[in-house]
C-alpha cells in the first residue's frame, strides 16, 4: 500500500465532466490498495474571472481581499469532487487549505508554506477515506487566508507529500511528461522516463514549462519523489523526478532546452576600473529587472565592454536607465538587442564528461550558426544565438547529442 | 456615534457596479460617525450557479460538500466589497464566517447559530474599519463550514447586531419596507413606519416575505431593533421592526396578510369519539406535511366532519394518506380542495379592541364573500375562503380598517 498525493490542474478539472473523469481514474488507484490525497486547482478559467471582478473595481485590489476571493475557487472545485467521489462510492471528504492548516507567511499573492500539520489528513487517511485538499491556498498566523501565487497547487502537492512522507507526488497536466526538448520544434522529441531535479530546475528555469520551479525545489529539498503525467491518457508513465542516486545511468545531455523570451544590452568603452559592474547593474536591479548572463570584455586601452541579457519585456526600460546613467559611468554608447534567443543543454553526464562545451560549438559552427554569448554551470552550458537560427541550432543538437 | 449592523442581500450587491454603489452608501453612514458592520450576501444567481454545478453530478449532494461550495458565494462579494471600500479611502477588513467565529450546530445546508465570538470585530471596528462579514454561512465545532439554508443572511445580520449589541440592523433589499398588505391587490396600501415583532412574524408566516421569519424571531429575542428598506434609494425610512413598548401608539390593524398557498382537507362521518383527531393527524404529520387550520364540526348523531388545511403543494400527497386510512378511521368520505386562500388581518391593537372579529365578518358578508373557515390568536383573524374572492376581500377589508 503506498500513499500517493496526485495534484490535478486546471484543465484537468475544467468541467463538471472532466470532475467526474478525474473522480473515476482516483477510484482506480484506490482500488489498488493506495491512500490518496487529492489536490486540485481552480476550474481553468475562475482564477481569471474572480481577478477580472476585482479589477472592475481597481487596477491594484487590496491583496489581503483579493486572497481572500481567490482562495474561493478551488474551495469549489475541492466540493464538487468530493462529491464526484462519493457519488461514484468512494468515500471522501474536501478541506481547505485554512482546514488542515496549511501554514503560510503573510505576502498576500505570493505566499510561502511555512509548515502543514498532517494531523487531520491522517486521521481520514486512516478512516479510509481520499482527502481532498484545495491547493493554492493557505493562512497566516492571524488567520488570514493567503494564496500561494500562479502555479502554486504544484506546491501544495508536494508540500504535503513532504509533510505526510507519501511515495510519490503525481502532477497531472496536460503533456505526459517532461521531452528532450520542445516536439514543436524537433518532431523527433521523446519522453523522458526519468530526470533528476538539478535537470529538471535547469529545464525549467529556461522555459519547458512543464513544473512549476518553486515546486521543483521543493521536491529537491524535501526529496519528493515527482511525477509529470497527462490526465488525458490511460495509463500514463510520465517523467519522474528525482534524486541523482535513483538515476540508474546518467546520460550525458537529458534535453535541450531555449527561451526567446530574451534581450541583450550593451555598454561600450566604458573605463575599466573597480566598481564599474556595480555601477551598470545597480540602477537595474533597482528597477527590479532580473539579469541572467553577464559579460565583461578583455580591457582595451583602459576601457572595457559590458554585456548582459534581460527578459525582453524589461530591455527598453533597462535601456532607458543605462541611457540615463551612461555620463556618470563614462560609457561611448549604449545598445539593445532583440533579436536573440538562449539554448541549452542540459545533463548531470556532463560532470563527468569532459568535451561536452567543444562539442556543442563544433555542432554550431558546422551549422553556420555564430555563438554572440556563453555561461556555463556544471550541468549546463547555455549559448546565445540569433532568433533565426534557433530552429537549426536545436535540431542539430538534438540529433549529435543521440537525444532522438 | 451608533453601532449599525448593515444587510445587502443578493440583488443589491448583484453586480459590481451595485457593490461600487453600496459602497458608496456605507461610506456616508461612516461620514455621519457610525461603526459599521456589514453583511452580505452571494452575488444573486450565483448560489443557484453552484447548486447547479453539485447537481450536475448527482440530485444528492453530499450536505457537507454542499456547503463547501456554497460559502465561497459570499466569501467573492464579502472581498469585492472590502476592496470597493477600500478604492474610495473607507478602511475595510472583510471576514468568512470561520473567522469571526460564528458557530453554529452541525445541520449542513440549514445549520443554526449557536454563538458569536464578537471579539475580532470590535477589534477592527475600534482600529476603525468597516468590517464586512460573509452572510448566511458559520463552521462547526469539528471545523467543517455550513450555511444557514435559504435566507439566512438576515439571520446572520441579526444575530451579529445581538452579539456586538448594536443600535440597530438594518436590512437592504429591494423593497422599500412592509406594507400594510400587497400593493400588488391594493394599490392604496401604504408603508407602515413601524411595526412590533409579533406582528411581523404574524405577516412574514402569512406570505408577505420581507424578511426571513427565522431573523425575525431572533431579533425578538434579542431584542435588536430591525429596519427593513431599500437598496435602491436616497435615504430610505423604511420600516422599524422592534418591541411593543417602542410604539407609540397601537392601531387596531397593522396589515392585511394572505395566502394562496392553501389547500383544504375534509374527513366526512368519522365517529366522534377520543383519538379520532389523533388517528387522523399522525399519518399527516409522519409524511413531514405541516397542517395549518383544524377544525371539527360539531357532533350529529355520533359522527363528525372533520377539515383541515395544508399547503397546496402537499394536498395531492395529503389526499392520498388518508383514502389509504379512511376504512380504518370508519370515514364515510374523503375530500380535497385547491380552490380557496387565506386572509388575516394583523394587529397588536386587536387584543383591547373587542369586535373587530365581528367587524370583519360584517365587511365580508356585505361584500357577499362567503366564510369557509375561521382561526384567531391573539393578534391575528384568518378566514379561508373561495380563491376568487381574494382581491375583493383584501380590498374592502383594507378599505373598511382605515389602512390606506
């Protein structure tokens, strides 16, 4: 008998009908012998239209009253599919995120789970019954209700199977796991069995928008075992993810992946003295503008280039702060940069196998394809390139990496 | 600086532009000095959507899981209207029924309040906020949420005033107070300014549905000063609903009151003997059916006529039990009728004026309308006569006590 905690999202649970369906394959598992805690999303969709209410009102909602309409819409969904499973002879019975004590800061909108009494669960685990939890959601110390932010049923689901030591935290979704890279732009793309959760939070973090990051690190500290599966399928395997050591073989590279959410800045001739990164990026962290890859160029004759990459939403704001900073930084000329696009592969193999950076840039320049930028990290080596040549640069990989 | 307990029921906070403009309302009553608490209902329609959405799974939802989904119906405006109050500078804090501690038994979609921990809400109102409370729901002692049933805002409106021993409660609704009968039959009837408790409760049981008969008996318990009026306008009176001793003066007749929601039962020949009242009831009480008037006829040559009224919806069911009785009971005969209504008029006044029984008769018989049954209390005379008679009657009786 294993305890499984499965989390279903919001198109998994997006009609009554799709209630019902979820309530059937739960009535499947149990009959396998297995405890199971349920945690589900609002219907997809309600989280929109409770904010759309609010904004009718205001642009900026109170975030204490606006938490407190939010929290209602998986409160509905936790009721209607308690109900599925009663009404199809499963005996269940729904709590809020506030009823099992779901403890959180008080950062309204964006709250963190600071513990979970499992208490309550376990007492209706152990009277036989599924407990169904409504994910999202949590309270302060006074008694707030607070919610966890966008993607943060992912978090529920494995912080109570942290706090209930299940066998497995199950995330159903709409794709049956995590690929070696996006199907849309190499058809030839396979389901990975398993990946481990540096991986899975290098994959995430640059895009494959499968798993929630927070989620991820969760699971990685707590070490929940997680498993991506398609609610749509009969008998899913998914990607499971987890610990390094459960990995029986490590591949050199597990998947390919890119962003094009991405912009590029540069500084010339800007005088190379102490302080002087400091001085570029300060005013755009205070802009609260996220810096991924930075570059500082070889000095020549006492003045240096400076180059780093933003989300492309941020770049003509970042411009305008350099703009207005390049006198006192002593800068020729400041320039911005659309038209790029970051890939990555990523593999824990790589510890181990020297040569996987000259590879990659052997693939690229037998494709013709110009490298404008590099960071490494030790499971990662991430370029920048041109946005046309994504395609090409990520098929080519794909295949001389043997991912296909 | 008064106390005021404020009630919006479901069309007066049906949009959020409405909710915008009771904002509005409740942001003058704070101008003017008073602490405000405010109760509200579900947005209107929006119970009705998520009853609909449990039944589209099963006719019987589970009650606790019902109740579940039922509560986020206030828990949305309760949010919407802290923020509206908030956008236009009124401090606002707003509260599910669980976190003001509204406890109450553990009768799922009817439960009943048990007690009111006032303590948060004097907290807020003395920090000096407006504190908006979530209507009609409450949580058990094991921490399960529950609604009041159908209408229990009100009672939820009341029982706080009791609680926070407030200067009045005021219930907004989408009429402008209780009149001396339907206007809708008598165009002249007129708005009464100020009516006891016995009196309303007389009215509220007899169809004239302001108020919940439920908040009304509270608020006579309590002693809270209700005040039924309008969403709708500038400065409504209303009406005062509170103890005798508050009026100054009591007319004989404070309102006419009917029913078409009447059906009549006649038993014909039964043996007059002890019991037969008894043998006759039981069944009828057993299928849940609620009787209303009892008469029996006097006795002639040992056998009795024996008639009684319930409501029409239970005629047919009613009909039924006691044809399967009728041998047993030694009846000759067993009849029904769906074609007559019920009138009361209703006064505290009534009980130091002797005739107006008399008079009443006297108005029906000149107005040729014929006297089919006749209950008194203290301060109420029904009659039941033929269906259509029913204007006719309401009106020369409205006419004939000087209520226009």
């Amino acid at each position: 008998m294993a305890l499984i905690v499965q989390k279903y999202g919001g198109t998994s649970i997006g009609t009554v009908e799709r209630i019902q369906n979820v309530a059937h394959k739960i009535k499947k598992w149990r009959e396998q012998g297995n405890e199971l805690v349920i945690v589900v999303s609002a219907m997809s969709g309600e989280t929109n239209r409770l904010i759309g209410l609010a904004q009718q009102i205001t642009n900026h909602p109170n975030p204490r009253e606006l938490d407190m309409i939010l929290t209602t819409g998986e409160q509905v969904t936790i009721g209607l599919l308690a109900i599925a499973l009663e009404s199809i002879g499963v005996p269940a019975i729904s709590f809020t995120g506030q009823q099992v004590g779901i403890l959180t800061d008080q950062s309204f909108n964006k709250a963190r789970i600071q513990s979970i009494d499992n208490k309550k669960i376990r007492a209706e685990l152990d009277a036989g019954k599924v407990v169904v939890i409504a994910g999202f959601q949590g309270v302060d110390e006074q008694g707030n209700l607070t919610t966890l932010g966008r993607g943060g049923s992912d978090t529920t689901g494995v912080a109570l199977a942290a706090a209930l030591k299940a066998d497995e935290c199950q995330i159903y979704t709409d794709v049956d796991g995590v690929y070696t890279t996006d199907p849309r732009v190499v058809p030839k793309a396979r389901r990975l069995d398993r990946i481990s959760f540096d991986e899975m939070l290098e994959m995430a973090s640059l895009g494959s928008k499968v798993l929630q990051i927070r989620s991820v690190e969760f699971a990685s500290k707590y070490k929940v075992r997680l498993r991506v599966l398609s609610t749509f399928e009969e008998n899913p395997q998914g990607t499971l993810i987890c610990s390094e050591e459960e990995l029986m073989e490590n591949p050199v590279i597990s998947g390919i992946a890119f962003s094009r959410d991405e912009a590029k800045l540069t500084v010339l001739g800007v005088p190379d003295r102490p302080g002087i990164a400091y001085a570029i990026l300060k005013p755009i962290s205070d802009a609260n503008i996220e810096v991924d890859m930075i570059i500082q160029n070889q000095s020549v004759a006492g003045t240096t280039d400076f180059t780093f990459t933003v989300s492309r939403n941020d770049c003509d704001k970042a411009l305008a702060i350099l703009k207005t900073h390049a006198t006192e930084m002593g800068a020729k000329e400041v320039l911005s940069d659309k038209g790029i696009v970051k890939v990555s592969l990523v593999g824990i193999g790589m510890r181990s196998h020297a040569g996987v950076a000259a590879r990659m840039f052997e693939v690229l320049f037998n494709e013709g394809v110009n490298i404008e930028m590099i960071s490494t990290t030790e499971i990662k080596i991430s370029v920048v390139i041109r946005e046309g040549e994504l395609e090409r640069a990520v098929q080519s990989l794909h295949a001389a990496f043997d991912l296909e």
